[in-house]
C-alpha cells in the first residue's frame, strides 16, 4: 500500500481507466481520470447516459476493479480491495433491499456484518430510523412501503454504519417531481448533517446544481469540467459542458484586435462587442459566444439601430414563473433560446410572429474557442 | 338490478363447474378413488390367495408397528418393520440433503452462466432422463460392484489391498437415489436462482457481508421456494422408492416401496400392504408440514 495521506482528500483517482472486453470488442468506459474529492463535500459526477458514471462508481465501491491507475481512500490505495473491506457504501439506483427482511433488519444488517453487539445495532437502527423518520414502519417488509420510503431505507442502511464514502447512483431518478425536490434537500441536510463525503450521481443537470458543493461533468469516459455549480454553469470550459449544463444559445463570432475595452470580438449581426475572456482571442479566430436563454432580455423591436440582434418570435411558451421565446435571428444565424421572468400584472405584450430585438450585457456572456 | 346481478353470478358459477368438471373427475377416478379403496382394504383380512376377505379387523395396522406372538398372542414391537420404516425414512431424507449439497452449487453455477451457456448446461442435466432408469442403475452396479472400474482404479493405484464393498450397501442406494433424483433438486433451485436480483448480491457485499455471508444471510434465504420445491420431489419419489434398493441393495436393504410390494405379491397380504402405503402417505405428509412450517418460520425471525 502507498501511503500519500493528503489531508482534506477522501478520494483520489489517479489515471484511472476502466476498458470492459476484450479482443475486438471493448469499450473504454472511463478513460485516464484523475480527480480529487474532498472530506465532508457533496460530490456530483453529472453526464448524460453511458458516459460511464456508474462505472466510475462501481470502482470507487469496488465492484470494479481499474484497467490500469490507482485509487486512494484517506491516501491508502484501495484499487483491488473488495466492497466488504471499504468503509464505502452505496445507495443503489433500483435501492437493493432485502426482500426478506423487515426494514430494521435492512438498515442493521451492515453493523450485524461488522459483527457489533446487538444493543449497539438495535440503538444504531433506531437512530437511523428516527433520521429518515421511518420508525413507524421498522417492522415491516421493504415490498410493503412505498417507493420513496424504499429510498430513504436504503439510505438509512448506507449510512447506519457510518461509511468515510457514500456512493448514490441516480438514487432519485425513480421518483416523481415533487418527492424528487423533497429528498433532493433531504439529502442535503443529510449530508451537511452526517459530514460523510457523498458522490452523487445524475444525468440531470438541473438536481447537480442544485445539490452540489462541486460537480464533475463527464461525457464519453472523461472528465470535461471539475467544479462548483457556480463556476460550471457561468463558466464551461468547453461547449459541452455549456451545452449540458443548462440551456444555452451559440452565437458565432470572430477575433479582433484587442483594445482599451478588452477582447473585442466580431459578432455576426451586431458588430464589434467587449467580452471579458480569461484566455486571449487571436484576430480572426472563430469563436463561440455563450449566452444563456435568462441573460437574454426581449422587446419590441424598436428603432435604435445600435448593437442589438433581431428576428421574428416562432414560439412564446408560458411555463410558470416564466416564459420561454424561440427566436428566428433575422442574419440567418438560427434560433434563439430566450427565458424572461413573468410578473403577476403583466399581459404577454410579445406573441409569434412579432418582430423583436434580442439584446445582452456583453459581462454575462462567455467566448468559447470555435 | 340485483336480481339481475345474481342470475348473471349464478350463470357464471355453473359455468366454473362445468369448465373444471373434467379435471374433478379425473382427480376423483385418479386419485380419490384409488385411496379409498386402500383405506378400505387396510381395515379388511387378507384373502387366502390375495385380493380381501370382506371381514372388518384392524389386523393390519396393529402388525405395521407390532409382531403378534403365534402362541399367546402377545404384542411386541415390531423390529423388522421398525427398521424397515426408519431405513426408508434415513436414506431418503440423506439423499434429500446430498441432493441439495451437490444441487445447489451446480444450480448456482449454471445460474451464473451467461444465458447462452445456462441453456446448455440445463439441457445436460435433463441429459440423464433420457435413458431408461433400469439401465442407469444397471451401469451404477457395474461401476461400484467388487470387480467394476472404480475398485479396480483403486486397487491399480495401490490405494486399498481389498476391493471396498460399496454394492448392496445403504450406501450404494443411497448414491443411485442421489444420482436418480438430482435433477429434480438443480432445476427448481436453479429456477429461484435464476431470479435473484444481482444487485442484491452487490449490497450485501457492499454492507462487509463476506462471499460465504452472502451466501447464507442473501442467497440461500431467497431462493428457499426452490430448495424447498426441490427437496419435496427428491423426498416422495426417494422414500416410495423400488427399483434402487432391489439393483443396489441387494434385496438385504430393502426399502418401505418393497416391502409394500412384497405384501401385495409374494406376502399374499392386502390389508398390511395398504396399511403400511398409508403410513408412507402420512410419513410423507408429517415430514412435508414440518419442513415447510420450519422453513417459514425460518424465514420469518432470520429475516
Ligand atoms: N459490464 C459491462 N460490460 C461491457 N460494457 C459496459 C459494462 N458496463 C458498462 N458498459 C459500457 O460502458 C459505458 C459506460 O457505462 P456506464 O458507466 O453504465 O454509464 P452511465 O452510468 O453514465 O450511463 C457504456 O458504453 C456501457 O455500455
Ligand atoms: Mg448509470
């Protein structure tokens, strides 16, 4: 074993890389990843399907073992440690109860495996039950409660042992809206209250955001973005992650030279534009800028010539606290996506058809390379 | 309304009878029938060259588990029967529980297999069924008598001086009874096994449950219906048995099955045959409602 005890690290993957088959037909699910998740974080590993979150989950629980690279627990290399030797637990997408045992014996039966005493398990228990607030249902069987009450038992289980790691795999795909919201911040609480290190995964970006202190975006085996909801959703690395995280619009753009404003860049349709970049844009590099649909503001179209883009409203969708426009750009540059905040008093002054003009602050938008 | 209701209830319900009407009669000619008539016989005296005397005794069930003394018609317990009845009982409920050691790790494995292969290794295990069970046993006798291939291995390899009697042993029975009825235990372990939701295995693990905890807190516990289905159709067919104890134990064995039959044959004795098949009968029903009553509750308090 390595020891490399980085103090605040609970996980460390290095270089690791997971290739299921062999011969002709395998499949490189995670290729070379290299990642730290910190101690007492809510981690989230975001990618749509078959970019190998699972897999990269089922190495950190063990029930993979990496082609090649290393994974460290508190600085101990764990890469071919069995499941039943790691102080990990798992949430399972479709839970894994125990169909038969009671609810109490689903959530004890890790500390009865640890061989503790019987008065610990039975306070242990009820304590986790007290948490999930399930006591009422202790004795009964895991087919005789509902779903939601399935997940917050295999939670209790998960962490009645007090895991350093607790894995959940798309743990609350299999719930409705609004009991998906709820265990959203149960969660949450649970983690903040427990201080357990949770890797959380999902194919949904909103439930990332909303629940992460960092987020790792993932799409075909590789890592694409580590960082906080803030910094992911504000500033994507690449046009993947902005295109994933959120919706977005692409409008094309081009270098030009650099004056007292900062990068200017050559929007089609409007003309020269400062935008703050982190990197330079060489003159007549292609770029995309991106704007997201709230940063969009539509009116009328008015007579102001200025830097403004135009076009016809092709659909107005009324979704609640807000409403959504597609707008056909009248540069032939495609549609845009615009979200506007309703107000209780306000008649939808903007219905298809309309003319309008699309304007944005150029700080909220971001250029990406071509 | 309602009387229109309950004449549609009632056209339904004579329609159910009419629709399981050939089933009852098949059970009834098959299977009630028959049964009566043993009950019936058991309480009779045997006739002079079989068949029965139309004189009511209980003769026949008093001998099932006494000897009456030829000459002061004293009453001891019954040896031979005794042994004959606790012979049949052992040897059956060991090749029951050989059958699920050997069974259940074979079910597990092809169970594990990938679907393509599953189907493969269950046809071999039907493979057996399709010769002729005489000619099975025949072939066991002539692996295990004193001068077949397994005593000769033995004696080449110098690992004994002497052929090993294993032929005409209870032994010997009881391996042909395990050979004979070892499918009947893979197939329906194999069944509940097949259905057992891998994830589960993942979670025990998951929770610090070793591989052999696994086994005994998840596996085993879940696919009790099929070791139970299993061990019920090793169980009857092994304790009736009557071709295994003749060919294998040599006629000095013998087993409840041929003991029933030498009572309707050579024993010229109806009444004590059908009493002692009627004890069979209940053996096999006292043993099922506790195996099945102890399983469950089993089940129950281990959870
Ligand atoms: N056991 C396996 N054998 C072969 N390929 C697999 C296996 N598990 C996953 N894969 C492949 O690895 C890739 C990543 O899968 P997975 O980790 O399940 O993705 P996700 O959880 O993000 O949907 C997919 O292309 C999938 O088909
Ligand atoms: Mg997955």
């Amino acid at each position: 074993m390595t020891g490399e005890i980085t103090p605040g690290v609970a996980i460390r993957l290095k270089k690791v890389t997971k290739t299921y088959g062999s011969g002709n037909g395998t499949v490189a699910a995670v290729k070379s990843t290299t990642l730290d998740i910190f101690k007492n974080e809510f981690f989230t590993l975001l990618g749509p399907s078959g970019c190998g979150k699972t897999t990269l989950l089922r190495l950190i629980g063990g029930f993979e073992y990496p082609t090649t690279g290393t994974i460290l627990l508190d600085g101990q290399d764990i890469a071919s440690v069995p499941p039943f030797r790691r102080p990990i637990n798992t949430v399972f997408q479709n839970y894994a109860l125990f169909p038969h045992m009671t609810v109490a014996e689903n959530i004890g039966f890790g500390l009865r495996m640890l061989k503790r005493s019987r008065d610990e398990i039975a306070a242990r228990v009820d304590e986790m039950l007290k948490l999930v607030r399930l006591e009422h249902l202790s004795g009964r069987r895991t087919a005789q409660i509902s779903g939601g009450q399935q997940q917050r038992v295999a939670l209790a289980r998960a962490l009645a042992s007090e895991p350093k790691v607790l894995l959940l795999d798309e743990s609350l795909s299999a719930l409705d809206y609004k009991l998906r919201k709820e265990m959203q911040m149960e969660l949450k609480s649970l983690q903040a209250a427990t201080g357990i290190t949770f890797i959380f995964v999902t194919h949904d970006q909103e439930e990332a955001l909303t629940m992460s202190d960092r987020v790792a975006v993932l799409s075909s085996g590789e890592i694409m973005q580590v960082g906080t909801p803030h910094e992911v959703y504000n500033r994507p690395a690449n046009r993947f992650v902005a295109n994933f995280v959120g919706e977005t619009n692409f409008l094309q753009g081009r270098g030009l030279n650099p004056d007292a404003r900062g990068t200017m860049i050559d929007l089609q349709g409007i003309g020269a534009v400062a935008i703050p970049t982190k990197d330079t844009v060489a003159p007549g590099a292609l770029v995309n800028i991106v704007v997201r649909p709230e940063h969009l503001r539509i009116s009328p179209l008015s007579q102001e010539p200025a830097t403004q883009l135009t076009g016809s409203v092709k659909t107005v969708s009324f979704c609640g606290p807000e409403t959504q426009y597609t707008v056909e750009l009248s540069n032939g540059s495609g549609l845009l996506l615009v979200r506007k905040y309703n107000t209780p008093d306000e008649n939808p002054s903007i219905a298809v058809g309309d003319q309008v003009s699309v304007k944005f602050t150029p700080n909220t938008a971001q250029v990406l390379p071509g | 309304m309602a009387s229109l209701e309950s004449t549609r209830l009632k056209t339904e319900s004579r329609t159910r009878w009419l629709l399981i009407s050939p089933a009852m009669l098949v059970v009834i000619i098959g299977a009630i029938a028959p049964l009566l008539v043993i009950v019936i016989f058991s309480f009779l005296t045997p006739g002079p060259t079989g068949g029965v005397n139309f004189t009511p005794s209980f003769d026949a069930w008093t001998r099932v588990l006494f000897d009456r003394d030829l000459f002061d018609d004293t009453l001891t317990l019954s040896g031979t029967n005794l042994e004959i009845l606790l012979r049949s009982l052992t040897l059956s409920l060991a090749t029951t529980f050989l059958c699920l050691l050997v069974g259940f790790p074979t079910a597990y494995f092809i169970a594990t297999r990938n679907p393509l292969n599953r189907e493969v290794w269950l046809l071999l295990v039907t493979v057996p069924f399709w010769t002729n069970l005489l000619i099975r046993t025949f072939a066991i006798q002539d692996l295990i008598r004193n001068e077949g291939i397994i005593n000769t291995l033995l004696l080449k390899a110098g690992l004994i001086s002497a052929p090993i009697q294993i032929l005409f042993t209870n032994f010997a029975i009881c391996l042909g009874l395990v050979y004979v009825y070892l499918p009947l235990m893979i197939l329906p372990v194999y069944a509940s096994l097949e259905r057992l939701d891998r994830n589960l295995l993942e979670a025990a693990s998951d929770l610090y449950a070793r591989p052999f905890k696994v086994l005994w807190e998840v596996i085993v516990p879940l696919s009790k219906p099929g070791i139970i289905a299993g061990s019920i159709l090793v169980f009857i067919p092994s304790i009736g048995t009557y071709v295994t104890p003749i060919l294998l134990g040599g006629g000095r064995n013998l087993m409840i099955g041929n003991y029933i039959e030498l009572q309707f044959g050579q024993g010229r004795d109806w009444p004590f045959g059908s009493a002692i098949s009627l004890t069979l009968m209940g053996i096999v029903m006292v043993a099922l409602l506790i195996y099945i009553r102890h399983g469950d509750t089993r089940g129950h308090e281990h959870g």
